[in-house]
C-alpha cells in the first residue's frame, strides 16, 4: 500500500490551554512494498505519527492518502474499520494486550471482531501462528502459560492474522535481549519480503534502522529532519549525534580506524560484514591495519 503525507499538522488538546503542537509540516513518500524505519529523540513525535496510519489520531492539519483511503483534518473517514483491517500496528511490549484463553481464541479475537467467520478465523490463527515460528499445539494454551518470547510471538501473530497490507513496529523488540531482538527483527523481514508488505519501523537502534530498511526518516522536534537510503543517511554521522542519536557501531569504528590510519578504507559500512570486506580490500590494496 502507497503512503504519501502532506504538510501533517497534529495539536493535541487543541483550543484549550493546554494545546501542544506534536507534529507539523510533515511530508512523507511510502512507497508500495517498502521498508521504511523512523528514528528520532524521545518526544520527536514518532508514536505521534504511528496513530495516524490506521485514523487512532486525526490530523490537525494537511491529508494522509493511505491507498484508497484518505484521512483529512476536516473530513471523517466513513470507512475507518475497513483502515485499520489493512493496516496492522505492534505496540510496544504487545504481550501486555494479551488476555484470552486461548491463544486460538486471542489469534482469532480480531478477524471475528471485523466479520471473519469463526471458521476462516480459526484456519488464520493456524496460519498466523506458523509465520511466527510456533507449532499448532500451542493453540489450546494458555497465553499466560508461554514465555515472554512465545507471548510477544502470538500477540504478533494476532496482528498477522487480520492479513493487513502495512504492517507498523513501534520498538517491537523492547525488553528483548539481543538474541530474542535479532530473531524478532529477522521474523518481521522475512514477513516483510513473502507477504510484499509495506513495513515502517520505529526504533531506537540505529544497527536495525540500518540492517532492515530501505529508506529512513528522521524526525526532529515534531518534524522531518533527514531522509534517505540508510547509507546515504549515515554518512551524515556528525548530523545524526547532533541531533541526539546514536550511529551504528560499524560506522564509528570506520570513522576512528580512518582517522587511525589518515585514508580512507572504505564507504559507508552498516554491517560486521561490510568492515571486515573493506579491510580486507584495504589489505590487498598493500595498505596496512595497525
């Protein structure tokens, strides 16, 4: 699904005295089957954003075209359960929204929410929960009996299930360890990549935003900043800390062993593999690591 945003404005409390500018002049190009990461400072208005993609929010101002769907400050959209069926939001920590039986049942809750039979429901769960790497057995669980891994797997997998066209991450591996983070972020690729979705991610890590996406924005004080390919984006490494964010550690290192060495070894590199590739060009050139 196409994604474009023009000139959003949100206020919340607006004409109160307690009104808060969040977001403004935000201008966005989501194309079809793409990978988009969104990164900021705390309270840069990512969430913000997020709530608008599936009508949770209204804009202020300016109009977000979401395939057939448009979302105007002035205009309701008649059609607003038929949005949030194709377009699927991860919260953080979704296990906490967890609260079924069974993890059939909890699977099953949204599609029948949004006039799915039970039995379509039932043959999704099944589906869902092997695109997240867990047997059927687990259907007649207990949520509450899983780890918190397997929780955060069927909560993903209730998402799944209502076979959305976007699918939204808000930090979905908060709490995770880097394993558990590195197989969550694996998942939502491969999804990614067999299902053609549109995927946009919010994060903190700059090592995701860089290894996952395939373009990124950076949102400053309510609105965009930067945009660009992940390389083209990270080889403004000065503009990205002074902006309050961190760069991948690839590109750290790159930028210190340079200046170690006073030449230049190679690009921009966002993976352990792309450093130890241009190293060992560097090497082959005749130059020297010390």
């Amino acid at each position: 699904m196409q994604i474009t945003i023009k000139d959003l404005e949100h206020r919340y409390q607006e004409k109160t005295p307690f009104e808060r500018l969040a977001l403004f002049d935000v201008n966005m190009d989501i194309k079809d089957g793409s990978y988009t990461a969104i990164i900021g400072h705390t309270g840069s208005g990512k969430s913000t954003l997020l709530q608008h993609l599936n009508g949770l929010l209204r804009p202020s101002k300016g109009i977000i075209q979401l395939g057939d769907f448009t979302l105007k400050a002035t205009v309701k959209e008649k059609n607003i359960k038929a949005l949030r069926k194709k377009v699927g939001i991860v919260f953080q920590f979704p296990e906490h929204q967890l609260f079924e039986e069974t993890v059939e049942r909890d699977i099953c809750f949204g599609p029948i929410n949004f006039g799915v039979s039970e039995e379509d429901a039932k043959k999704r769960a099944r589906t869902a929960l092997k695109l997240v790497g867990l047997p059927e057995k687990y259907l007649e669980v207990s949520p509450f009996d899983l780890s918190g891994g397997q929780m955060r797997r069927v909560a993903i997998a209730g998402v799944l299930a209502m076979e959305p066209e976007v699918l939204v991450l808000d930090e979905p591996t908060a709490g995770l360890d880097p394993r558990g983070r590195k197989e969550i972020m694996d998942l939502f690729y491969h999804l990614h990549k067999e299902k053609k979705l549109t995927t946009i991610l919010v994060t903190h890590s700059m090592e995701d935003a860089a290894k996952y996406a395939d373009s990124i924005m950076v949102l400053n004080k309510g609105t965009v900043g930067l945009k660009g390919e992940p390389r083209e984006i990270f080889a403004n490494a000065e503009i990205i800390q002074e902006l309050g964010l961190d760069v991948p550690e690839t590109v750290l290192f790159m930028k210190a062993l340079e200046s170690r060495l006073r030449t230049k070894v190679g690009g921009v590199c966002l993976t352990v593999d792309e450093v130890a590739n241009a190293i060992v060009s560097q090497l082959e050139k005749g130059g020297t690591i010390e």
